[in-house]
C-alpha cells in the first residue's frame, strides 16, 4: 500500500467542503422553511447556487489549468 498523502488531503478537502454545504443546505434551508416557508426557500436556495456559481467556475478553470501543466510536463 502507498501513502500518497497529496490524494488523501484532496480527498478530505473535497469531503468537508460537500460536508458543509449539505449542512447549509440541509440546517438553512430548515430553518428558512420552518419559518418563512416553501417560497423563501426556494428563494434562498436560488440565492444559495447564484452565489456559488463564481466558485465553481473558478474551480474548474483552475482545475483545467492543472490538468493542461500535468499532461504537458509528461511530454
């Protein structure tokens, strides 16, 4: 068995951060239906994506420039 301990720490940062928007998601939204009910949370979920939508596109660009630097340093 190997110790890559660069993949394990991917993993586990992957892992907290899927973590923790289920726990926004899951709590927040609870709470926002509970209180104000099904068309706040529905406006709060629409609000949750719109403000996560620049965090994922930065991800993902910064995860195809890696993967572009990795496959040109094996040429």
């Amino acid at each position: 068995m190997t110790l890559d301990l660069r993949r394990y720490a991917r993993q586990t940062t992957l892992r907290l951060i899927v973590g923790g928007i289920l726990l926004i998601l899951l709590v927040g939204g609870g709470l926002i239906l509970y209180f104000y009910g099904g068309g706040a949370l529905a406006l709060g979920i629409l609000c949750f994506i719109t403000g996560l939508t620049p965090v994922v596109a930065i991800v993902f660009i910064l995860s195809l420039l890696e993967w572009i630097v990795k496959r040109e340093r094996g040429n």
